[in-house]
C-alpha cells in the first residue's frame, strides 16, 4: 500500500495506530464514572495566574516527558 497520508510511516501502521487509540478510547470510556471525570480536570484559573504572572510562554506551560519534536514532515 502507498503512502497516501504521511510520508514517513506506512498507512497501514497509521490505520493499525488509529484503530489501537479507538479502542483505547473505548476502554476508557467504559471505565469513566462521573466522580472520575470531575476529579480528573485542569485547574483553568491557577494555570491562567501561572501562564500571567510567571510570563510562560505557550509550551511551557506543560511538562513533557521528552523533547517536544521538530520540523515533522506533513503532508498535505
């Protein structure tokens, strides 16, 4: 199968990816109660006191576990 969506994996590893995170979803989904949910979210008005008066810029704001990836070929 050719690459029609991106050049840099094949598009049957990007449908077996897709397929792998729905079902995930789906799990997770299945597992949510509404106790889980509302204890589960941001907290907007500490991140905007944050994000204001510790002058971060967009990124760092969150913490990522490795190295926020560059110049990633897309294809259009």
């Amino acid at each position: 199968m050719a690459n029609k969506y991106l050049n840099y994996i094949t598009d049957e590893h990007l449908f077996e990816c897709i397929e792998n995170l729905h079902n995930s979803y789906l799990r997770a989904k299945a597992n949510i109660t509404k106790s889980k949910f509302y204890r589960n979210k941001i907290d907007t008005i500490k991140l905007t006191f944050d994000y204001k008066f510790n002058e971060m810029c967009n990124l760092s704001i969150f913490k990522f576990s490795q190295p926020f990836p560059q110049n990633l070929p897309i294809q259009k």
